[in-house]
C-alpha cells in the first residue's frame, strides 16, 4: 500500500512517508491494518476528515510539498 496523493494541476505525487514505500515496513502494516479504519470509521464517515495535509507536515517533514 503506497499512500500518496496526486497534484490536480502537475499529476506529480504527494507521498505521505519520507520512507521508501515501495518496501515492506511494519509501520505500513500498522497504518493499513489500525490507523485507516479508525480514519475512515471516526473521520471520514462524518466529513470530518481534512485530508492527510496535516499529517504529511508530520511525517515527511523535509518534503517541500
């Protein structure tokens, strides 16, 4: 599972780890397995949910995106 979102304008991606993705990784487990039902479930259902912007400033830090 890569998590990313794509720019409407350039189509360019917008990862949401700093870490390779394509590579198996226990957090990634973690985040398909607990985090995104919780997300989906607590946020999403209800509109609540803004998007992974505030998140990315957290766990991409040296992204400029």
């Amino acid at each position: 599972l890569v998590l990313a979102e794509f720019s409407g304008y350039t189509g360019a991606p917008h990862e949401t780890f700093f870490f390779d993705q394509a590579k198996e990784h226990a957090f990634s487990y973690w985040v398909t397995a607990e985090a995104l039902p919780a997300v989906y479930w607590r946020s999403m259902l209800k509109g609540t949910w803004d998007g992974p912007g505030t998140i990315r400033k957290f766990t991409n830090p040296i992204s400029a995106n």
